[in-house]
C-alpha cells in the first residue's frame, strides 16, 4: 500500500538476478573466494576437500601469499 501523495515510480527499482553480493559464509568468505582459496591449495600441491569448511590456517596462508587481509 502507498501512503498519500507517494508514488510507485519513487520505489527504488528491484535488482536483477545476479547483482546483489555473494552471500558470506561463517568464515567470512564469499563462495567465490572460498573457490579460489581450493584452486590455489591445488595447484600448491595442498591437499583440500572439494566440499566444507577450509581451515583457518588455510585461509589465513592464503592470504599472506596474497597480501589480503
């Protein structure tokens, strides 16, 4: 319902499938980092599951290589 003298044109428009964020994990990653965290494991020669939770160490090895935080 529009409250007196809104208008619908005023409503901020929807998003489209695709544009709003990748949802972040308990770990704090986004599935796509989470992905590249696995890829990069791999091609170390470090021995990680294709499924579940990535250790802290992992991560945090990940991104001293890296340089993120």
């Amino acid at each position: 319902m529009l409250s007196p003298g809104s208008d619908q044109r005023d409503a901020a428009p929807a998003a489209a499938a695709g544009d709003s964020p990748s949802p972040v994990g308990p770990d704090g990653l986004t599935s796509e980092e989470r992905e590249r965290i696995r890829t990069w494991a791999l091609e170390e020669g470090i021995e990680v599951k294709a499924r579940g939770r990535l250790s802290k160490d992992l991560i945090g090895n990940y991104r001293s290589v890296h340089n993120r935080r």
